[in-house]
C-alpha cells in the first residue's frame, strides 16, 4: 500500500514537472531574441508603460494658407500693355520693397500714352508750384480771395498727385512697383497683356505668420467649443508637428457649414519659421479636453498587419515578444492602447519595424529562449 502510495506520488512530480516546463516552453515560445549590440545598431528603444494624460481629439483634413494681413496685391496704376523686367516674373521669387518688376505702357495704342500725358503735367506742376507759392504771400496780404487761392492750390496738388506715378518709372511706362518685401506669391497677369487702372498683377506676401484652416466634418460642429489647439502633417512628410511649437493660437470656428461643402471652418494661426508653404495641405489631429490614466505609446511603437495592431514587448533585455493590441484615439503623436497591455510593461517605441523584419527573416532567429 505504501508502495503503491509512492510510485503515485511520484506518477504525480513527474506529471507536474513536465505541466511546468510545458508551461515555461509555453511563455518562451515565439521570443526573439535580440542582443543588445543588435538592438543598438537596430535603433531599438523602450518605453516603460505608464499611464498619463492624453488630450481627447478627432481628425480633420486641411491647408495651410498665408494669413492675409501678410499678403498685399501688386496693381496697375495706369492702363496699358504690360512688360514684365527681365522677362518675367516667377512665383516663389524673393522681391524687396520698391523694386519695379514691370513697366505698363500705352505709347502705341489709340489715346495714347497716359504717361507721356503725365510727364507734361508734371513738367508743369513745376511752374504752378511758384505761383501757388505767391499765392500763399497773396492770400495772407489780402490781395485775392480766399476762393482763388484754393482754385490754384488744387490745380497744384492735381499735377502734383498726377506725377507721383511717375516716380522711378523708366521711360516709356509706368512702373509698377512691390510695396513690401516678401516673395511673390501668384502672378495674374501675364507678359504682354493689357492691363487696367487698378487691376490686379501679382500678390506678394511676407509670410511671417500663416494660417491653419482645418475642414471639419459637420458631425463634430458640436464640439468646436473643445478645441484648445492641434497637431498637424503636411503632405508628402511623416512628421507631426505641434501647433504650441509654432507659437500657433486658435483664431476661429465655424458656426455652420461651408457654402457648398459639409464641412465647417476652423482657423489657427502661427508663425512660419521657414519650412511651411502657404498652400500645401495637411492632415490635422483638433485637441480637446485632457483624460487621464490612459495608456498610450508613439505611433512609431506600433505595426500593422491585415488591420490587426501589434506592438513587441521587451519580456527580457535581449527579448520580445510580439503582441496584438486594440487602439483608440490618436493625436498625431500618440495612439491610445485600449486593451493587449498593462502597466510596468516595456514596449518597443523604436525599431519596431526592424524586429518585425528580423523576425521575419533569418538574420536574427525566432525561437524559444531559455534562460
């Protein structure tokens, strides 16, 4: 009986040492084992899980356009055919305050050259500026009336205004000049056409300060009141970028939809450091109200298969262990993990991609890891 009692026993150990080491074979299987020369010539960096605050957010699309008090509108102060200097005039290039860029001339069309016209106005300007001085002396001395003198004080400044056009304008036209230094931003008109008193020829801008305009789909329009500020990227780049960096402020939003469109208008403001372009289009992450004790990891941290998300978890420092996880909310920069990881875990934040590869490769293995 005691014998038996034994060998039961020992039937037992021997089940439970073998439940064990499957169970260890279990929590090692699908390692991969990265040493840490590797994780470094790799990138591969890691993040302690700890849950934070994480701004409420929802995605709109949008562009990026100057601010309009930076912008002024180059225009024909008289009519004529238009000749740009040097050729041309190119969008994007730099221009300074006063310098001509075109010359507007009327010389041979059927009334004439207004210039030319301007020219004999001037010239005599010249001589009433004399008389209107006398005038002056006259009118004090009560020798002409009051009426007079303003009738010759307004023939004057008449000539005078007349001949301001004239200013560093080469022979031939009327200059057209850049009233602010800046960059041109569109050309309207091109070499060689007629242009019109006051039409418009070309819009320079300084770009100091650009807008953020953001399309928001009419569902949210119940939550613009939320919005504090936004994240954005812009076409063609992988970066995102952070709208308080830029000293950027919420100017406005819309309080109904776009004529047209079902999107309401919601408008940043922020300082151009040299690397946004007026015109280029962005996607943009609205921040609302912070919520706290959410876990969140970069989106860099996280890969993609067949719409499942997976991060790799670092269960030793040459190990990771790949992990499918459900995601939230994102803005821009973070995405909220909703289920697949816990608190005190680390995660691959860096080089997720590298380990996927690897994994999937024969550089390095995959397998169980005993320690």
């Amino acid at each position: 009986m005691g014998i038996a009692a034994l060998l039961c026993g020992c039937h037992a150990g021997h089940e439970h040492e073998r439940d064990d080491k499957h169970e260890n074979h279990e929590e090692h299987a699908g390692e991969i084992i990265v040493s840490e020369a590797q994780a470094e010539e790799m990138g591969i960096a890691v993040e302690e899980i700890r849950p934070g605050e994480m701004r409420s957010c929802f995605k709109a699309s949008g562009q990026l356009v100057a601010a309009s008090k930076d912008e002024q509108t180059i225009v024909a102060k008289t009519a004529g055919i238009l000749s740009f200097t040097g050729g041309g005039l190119t969008e994007g290039a730099a221009v300074r305050a006063g310098q001509v860029i075109a010359t507007v001339s009327a010389k041979d069309l059927q009334d004439g050259d207004p210039t030319e016209k301007a020219r004999a106005e001037y010239e005599a300007a010249k001589a009433e500026y004399d008389e209107y001085e006398r005038a002056q002396k006259l009118v004090e001395e009560r020798i002409i009336s009051q009426r007079e003198f303003e009738a010759r004080r307004l023939r004057y400044e008449t000539a005078r205004a007349a001949a301001g056009v004239l200013q560093n304008a080469p022979t031939g036209g009327t200059a057209v000049t850049v009233p602010v230094s800046g960059f041109i931003k569109s050309r309207l008109a091109a070499q060689g056409d007629y242009v019109a008193v006051g039409q418009p020829i070309a819009v320079v801008t300084q770009s100091r300060r650009v807008q953020l305009r953001a399309d928001v789909p009419a569902h949210f329009a119940a939550r613009l009141h939320e919005i504090t500020g936004a994240n954005f990227r812009l076409a063609g780049s992988g970066e995102t970028l952070r709208l308080e960096d830029f000293g950027g402020r919420l100017l406005s939003y819309g309080r109904s939809v776009t004529d047209g469109t079902p999107y309401v208008p919601v408008t940043f403001e922020l300082d151009n450091r040299g690397s946004l372009t007026p015109g280029a289009f962005a996607e943009i992450w609205l921040l609302a109200a912070p919520r706290q004790n959410v876990i969140s990891l970069p989106a860099a941290a996280l890969t993609d298969e067949q719409g499942q998300k997976f991060v790799y978890v670092q269960t030793e420092h040459d190990a990771y262990v790949k992990r499918a996880v459900t995601t939230g909310e994102t803005d821009g920069t973070r995405i909220e993990i909703c289920s697949g990881l816990k608190p005190g875990e680390r995660v691959a934040v860096k080089g997720a991609i590298q380990i996927k590869l690897a994994a999937a490769g024969s550089a390095i293995p995959e397998h169980g890891h005993s320690h």
